[in-house]
C-alpha cells in the first residue's frame, strides 16, 4: 500500500539526486531551456574535401554550449525550402579553384532578399596560413577582398561578422590536373613552412583555437 510515508521518502530522494548534478550545469541548462526564439540557427555550406563540414560542426558546438538551437545543413546533400524559422543564418563554404561552391553559391542567391531581415555571417575555408608564414600580407588581404568582401557588396549583404579559416589540402580527392597544379603551387611551400601531412598527401592547416574564438565571438553578437 501506497502511503504518505513512502512519498515522502521518494521526494527526498529525488532532492538527494538532485543535489548531486553540478551546480553549473543546473545553471546553464535552466539559461538554455529559457532561450528566446532568436536564438534559432541554421548553419549551411558546402565543402569540398571536408574542412568546412569540421569547421561547421565546431562552431555549432560552441553555438550549442551559448543555448542556440542550431540545425546544420550540408547545401550538396539536402536542399533548404525556406529559412523564415530562422534568425540567425551561417553560411559557409570551401574554396573551389578561386571560387565559392556552387551549392553556396545558390543558395546565396536563393534567398538574397531573405537575409535583409536575418542575422547573416558568412565564412570561407581555404590556405590563409601559407600567406601569413611567408608575410604576405598584402596577398592575403587581396584573396579576402576578392573572395569574401566582393561577395558582400555582390548581394548587398550585411554580416554582423565574417570569417576566413584555413581548410585541408587532401591530394587524394583531386583530379589528375588538379593534382599537379596544386602539388607546383603549395605542397613545397606546406613543407617549407613546417606543416605536416595528416595522413599521406592530406595537410589539415586549421587552427581549433581561432575558430571556437571566432564562434563565441559570433554567439555574443548574434545576442546583442
């Protein structure tokens, strides 16, 4: 038989393991279940040998971690109808031969109109770090320009922030002239600057440290 005695017995139990969860943890889910609407995330892009999918994943972790409910798109497998639900919009893309993805691309002009009411940033992932050993900075902030900041004034767009990280040089994925190219215009320059092949003929340049900084700089914001 049910008694007084026994509910009582199980509501100090429950105190009693309540009790036990860190208290910051308590704390930051209660901040996170009170998260307000605009928080709702969508983070999009296209990769070509699997940086930017890494580097996307990581930034919605710390998202995730700042109470953002984030959903995480990859533009070349799934096909985005509408981003209303959505305030906050990360668009993301590897550098192609000079040129954004064209899965990215689209999906700029798809909704162009549509991120005059959102909160948009975009990034790109490509060979920065090689520039910036070999102190050419004046290269460097000519590939931004060209990559990044036209693309701004293209669609008359305004980012609350940008980002330009490093990607992976994977000599395995690249057609046969791809290939040579690349080899003749960075494989020596990657190993005159000390970087080191991942697995055979693969280079990861990122820097963890810089995106997760760059990501809780964007949660900030994107809050304000």
């Amino acid at each position: 038989m049910f008694t007084t005695t026994h509910f009582c017995k199980i509501k100090l139990m429950t105190v009693a393991s309540l009790s036990t969860i860190p208290r910051e943890k308590m704390k930051r889910n209660e901040e996170n279940n009170k998260s307000p609407a605009n928080l709702k995330t969508l983070i999009a892009y296209g990769t070509c040998f699997g940086a930017t999918a890494g580097t996307a994943e990581e930034i919605m972790k710390i998202l995730d971690d700042e109470g953002f409910d984030v959903k995480l798109s990859n533009l070349k497998e799934e096909r985005i109808p509408d981003i209303s639900e959505y305030n906050l919009v990360v668009v993301d893309s590897g550098m192609e031969m000079g040129h954004w993805r064209s899965e990215t691309e689209d999906f700029l002009k798809k909704f162009q109109k549509n991120f005059e009411n959102k909160k948009l940033t975009l990034f790109i992932s490509s060979l920065k770090t090689v520039e910036e050993k070999e102190g050419k900075t004046g290269l460097f902030a000519k590939i931004r320009k060209v990559w990044l900041e036209d693309k701004i004034l293209k669609y008359y767009f305004k980012p609350i922030t940008v980002g330009f990280f490093d990607g992976i040089l994977d000599y395995n994925k690249m057609s046969f002239l791809t290939r040579k190219f690349m080899e003749v215009g960075f494989k020596l320059q990657l190993q005159k600057n000390g970087f080191k092949e991942v697995e055979s003929v693969v280079y990861d340049l990122r820097n963890w440290d810089e995106i997760r900084s760059w990501a809780r700089e964007l949660a900030q914001r994107a809050k304000e």
